[in-house]
C-alpha cells in the first residue's frame, strides 16, 4: 500500500512539473505575442491556472521530502514525552484541515461543474477544469497527512526532515 501511495506522490510532482512548463510555455507565449502584436485572449489566465495547479499538486510530495517549513524551535527544545504528544497533536490536527480543505476543494469542482460557472476573465473557460488540479492536491495533501499519522504509529518518520533534525543536538 505505501509504494502505492509513493507513486501517488510521484504522479501528483510530475503533473505538477508539467504545470510549470505549461505555465512557463504560457508566459513565454505571452511575451512573443506582445513583441508581435498579437492578442491571445486568457493567456494571462492560463498561466495563472497552470501556476496555481503546480503548487497544488506539489503539496504532498514535497511534505514527504521536507520541503514544507516547520518550526522546530519549540520542538527541539522540549523533553522527549511533551515533544512526542505534541507532534502527534500537530500531525492529526494538520490532517483533519487537510481533510477538510480537499472536502471542500471536491465540492467547489461540483458546484461549478454543475452551475456551469465559468472565468470572469477572457478565456471563459470552465472553471472545474483548473480547480480539478487544486482539488487533486488537497486530496493528496489529506493523504500525505494520513500516511505521515500511520508511519508515526508504526514508529517511523514520514517526514524527512524529521529524522535531520532530531539528530541535531
């Protein structure tokens, strides 16, 4: 079931990385159809969709390798007990908000799906189609979340962070 969840991660990175060229693609196009005087209408749109479909898509493989900021200056500084309980509080308190963003994030790809809403901007594309990505991540992010609580009960670290830090004294 991990490597299932792993290649989850791994899936989930590469479409963000697709993203990234389709919003560098997108703003690059931009610039060459100004130069040229061209009007590509919702270019502008897209890069942002594109943008914001890489940092959602992002989110659980980079929580699995660290990249995620946490503020371990409280937590370095605790007895090991106190630590121990209050990584778990942060864990299951990080998961329940993450389950309840990516419950929130499927419902907004519903409801626009079935409105039939659409951009504001000169693209008028439907919106389900970009929060799709949004919606994807915050499922993957409430995933990473539950993985990180069962390898912690298992006695791992799913973090890696967590094992650089707890070896610094």
């Amino acid at each position: 079931m991990d490597k299932l969840v792993l290649n989850f991660y791994k899936l989930l990175m590469a479409l963000a990385c697709v993203a990234m060229l389709a919003a560098f693609a997108a703003v690059l196009l931009g610039v060459v159809a100004r130069e040229a005087h061209w009007d590509i209408p919702g270019l502008d749109a897209y890069a942002g969709y594109a943008i914001a479909a890489a940092l959602f898509l992002a989110l659980p493989a980079t929580l699995k390798h660290g990249d995620h900021i946490r503020v371990t200056l409280l937590l370095d500084r605790m007895p090991a007990k106190l630590r121990s309980a209050l990584e778990w509080w942060c864990l299951a308190s990080a998961f329940l908000l993450a389950v309840y963003i990516a419950w929130y994030a499927g419902r907004l790809v519903w409801v626009s799906y079935a409105t039939h809403d659409i951009s504001p901007s000169a693209d008028a594309s439907p919106l389900w189609i970009p929060q799709i990505s949004m919606a994807l991540g915050c499922i993957g992010f409430a995933l990473s979340f539950g993985h990180a609580l069962l390898e912690r009960w298992r006695g791992g670290s799913f973090i890696k962070a967590t094992d650089e830090t707890a070896h610094v004294e």
